[in-house]
C-alpha cells in the first residue's frame, strides 16, 4: 500500500504535527507513503530531517504521484481542492475545521473523510455529505514524560501564536492581565510547555483542538474554550477547566489554578490519562489505516 499525503500548510500547526507523527507512524507499520508539501514550509524541513519521503506540492506531482499511489490523503482545505481536481487514486480527506462546508462541488470527489471530532462530524452531516462517507479519527499525540514535574509547576501561561481572528489571543492578553499574571504567546509548544504553569486556548471556532492534547500530555493543566470538539477532549473540573469565552471568567480559572496547585496537579494527571487511554499516537495511526483498508476494500 502507497499513500501520498498532501499538506499545503506554511506553518507547523496542529494540522501538520499530525501528518508527520502519522507518517512517522506509517513508516513503522510498513506503509510507503509521500508527502508533498511546499518546499521550505516547516513540515517539509522536519520531514526531510526525519528522513521521509517529502516532494514539493505542485500540479504536475501531484496528477502523476497519485497515479502511482493506492491512496491520496488530502490534509488541508487546499490540499483537499488539488485532489479533488487532479488525484487519480481514491481520495481520503482529513477535516479538522469547525465551520459549515462551503463548497459542496469538491465534497462530492473523496471515498471517506475522516473527521477529526464527533463535532466536525456533524457540521459534515448539515453540509450533506453522507454518514457512511464519514469515520470519525481523533488526534493522537505522543505522551512520553511530562515536560511538567508531578510535584511542581511553572509559573508562565502559555497560548498559541496565532494570526487566525477566530482564535482567541486578544481574548487571552486581555484575560491574563485581569489574572495579574504574564502571558507567552508561543510558536514552539514542545519547547515552551516546559515549566509553564497553565496551557489557555481560547477560540471562537475549533474542530479538536490537537494543541491541547500536547499541553494535556506535557502535564500541563488547561484552560480551554467551551466551544467545537474541545468538550470531547476537556472534562470540567475533571481533566482541565472550559471556559466561555469572556475575560472575567478566564482570568478568574487562571487565578482559582495558580492559587490552588494541589486542583492544577490533580488536573493535569487525569489529562495525561486521558490522552493515553483515547487519544495516543497509536490509537490514531491504527484507525487511520483501518480507514485506507475500508476504502481500499470497496
């Protein structure tokens, strides 16, 4: 089995971590597979430094690669377009995004999608696409040792960088400065999660929510919009905290947390169980190529 990923992606967001930890995993299953990225796009860099087979994105590549490959995997909403356009294989499509579907002309060119939340699942059902063209693959991230110590926390509130207006970052500086406390806005979650006392994601739209599940899986404890799929990630008071989406709120989680640690530690343990028991890298690698035998089946 072949499968050509495409990701037009320019940025290392959760949508790109997840292709490479997917391919990462394919290759241990033994799935050959291709990634076609723009060249110098930082899933490119980290895909060739993992020594992957990653080509850059274009027209030609793509029409002639997808009719060497078993199966096209399209990543992202562009990616999702070209394939639908020129791929000449069946087409899986990975939707991570929140919004109702805009284009049903392109809805109607892929096999299966794998929806990345029972919510997103549902947008798809409002926008008409056929239940039995919809599998349900939830992020998986890599759980390792937490980057926080059991018996200690920071004392940085980190949150995404991010330009998207349906993201939260004004929200988060103007929650942050009612909490009294400093606020890191970050581009390297694996490095700056690291001693950070809460993880806040603050959003107006979100499918999932796969930077969470690394803060979870850091051992960090989070504070999180109560919007999307996130509530099928976060527990109230049970794993991380949901918020609705107004200052005084979110900077009154975010002084309940840093006053009381014996509630973040305890949080931040039963996340990590969480992302263990639903939602580890081989949960996701095993459902997604249990998804390409479905479609290679029919």
């Amino acid at each position: 089995m072949h499968i050509l990923h495409l990701d037009s992606g320019r940025e290392m967001r959760g949508g790109q971590w997840q292709v490479l930890h997917l391919m990462e995993g394919l290759r241990r299953e033994n799935v050959d597979c291709t990634l076609l990225s723009p060249r110098g796009s930082p899933l490119w860099d980290k895909a060739r430094a993992l020594g992957l087979d990653v080509r850059p994105l274009g027209l030609w590549g793509l029409y002639r690669l997808s009719r060497q490959s078993d199966l096209v995997h399209a990543h992202d909403a562009r990616a999702h377009t070209l394939a639908a356009a020129l791929a000449g294989a069946p087409l899986v499509v990975s939707r991570r995004v929140a919004f109702p579907i805009r284009s049903r002309w392109k809805y109607r060119h892929a096999s299966r999608y794998a929806a990345v939340s029972q919510f997103v699942k549902g947008v798809m059902l409002d926008g008409g696409v056929p239940e039995n063209k919809i599998s349900v693959v939830y992020d998986g991230v890599p759980l390792g040792e937490p980057a926080v110590h059991a018996e200690t926390l920071g004392e940085t509130v980190v949150a995404p960088a991010s330009g998207d207006p349906r993201k939260g970052t004004a929200l988060a500086r103007e929650a942050t400065r009612r909490a009294g406390v400093d606020l890191l806005l970050s581009r390297d979650l694996e490095s700056d999660l690291a001693g950070a006392a809460l993880f806040l994601y603050l959003t107006h739209s979100e499918g999932l929510g796969s930077a969470i599940l690394m803060a979870m899986a850091a051992g960090v404890p989070v504070i999180a919009s109560n919007v999307g799929g996130i509530p099928e990630i976060v527990r109230h008071r049970e794993n991380g905290w949901l918020a609705e989406n107004e200052p005084e709120p979110i900077a009154a989680a975010i002084r309940e947390l840093l006053s009381d640690r014996p509630l973040a530690r305890s949080l931040a343990a039963r996340a990590r169980q969480t992302v263990a028991e639903k939602f580890s890298l081989d949960q996701m690698i095993h459902n997604t190529i249990h998804l390409y035998r479905q479609v290679l089946s029919c």
